[in-house]
C-alpha cells in the first residue's frame, strides 16, 4: 500500500538542528563530555587517533542526526501527530523501541558499562524529545 507522506522539510532541519545541539552540548566539556570520556575510556590522546577527524566525525553525526529526523518526521505524519504532547509521547515510544532497544546492544554484547548505556540512552531520549517538541510546535 503506497501512503503519499507530506513531510516538512524546513521542520526536519530545524528538528536535526536541536537535537544535534543537544548531543553538542551533552558531549562537550560543558556538558558531561569529562563523564563520557571516563566511561568511555578515551582521552585526548586517543581522540587525535581515532579513524576520523573531529570536523569529519560533526559533519557525519549531522547527517546521520538529520535522517533521524527525517524519518521522525515521517512517524509523526503517519501517526497523525498535531499537538506537542502527542509529539512527545510519540517521541518516547519510538525512543524506547529503536533508540534503547539499539543502544542496549552495546551493554549486551560489546561489554560496555551500564553506566555508559543509561548516559547514552539519556542523551537520546532528550534529543529525540527535542525533535518532538519542534515537530508538534509545528503541526
């Protein structure tokens, strides 16, 4: 069955853009960037060796921070999400059943911190609430 999805490409963008604000500032040093590089184990050091460079690793976040709203967008019209607190309720089911279920992998089978999961799985329930808030603003 073929749905024809209206979606609002100026409200993804605006979407994208909080919610990558919001990892910017979860992760910087004025957020709880020290916390995360404890709990990751990385220092400044190991940062300068990692695959990518900072600037190469932001643009790639964005885009990757941009399809997730595109997408999110796409689960709102579907939904038929007009309000804020539908938004935001939407915004955490689609939170617990991709963005946990995801993230929890991590915990499960690559042994990293439950600490790390619960912090990670913050930042993306309040990013996820960010897009949520934007998107029933503008329905």
């Amino acid at each position: 069955m073929y749905m024809d999805i209206a979606i609002n490409y100026l409200a993804v963008v605006v979407a994208a853009a909080g919610a990558y604000a919001v990892g910017a500032i979860w992760y910087s040093p004025i957020g709880f960037g020290k916390q995360w590089m404890q709990m990751t184990h990385l220092d400044k050091d190991h940062m300068h060796k990692m695959p990518l460079t900072a600037q190469q690793a932001m643009i790639l976040g964005a885009l990757f921070t941009l399809l997730l709203s595109y997408v999110f967008a796409h689960f709102i019209v579907i939904a038929g999400v007009a309000s804020v607190p539908a938004a935001l309720t939407l915004g955490f089911w689609v939170w617990l059943g991709f963005g946990v279920t995801t993230l929890a992998h991590g915990w499960l089978w690559e042994g990293k911190s439950l600490k790390l999961f619960m912090f990670n799985a913050a930042h993306l329930l309040v990013a996820f609430e960010v897009m949520a808030l934007v998107f029933g603003l503008w329905g």
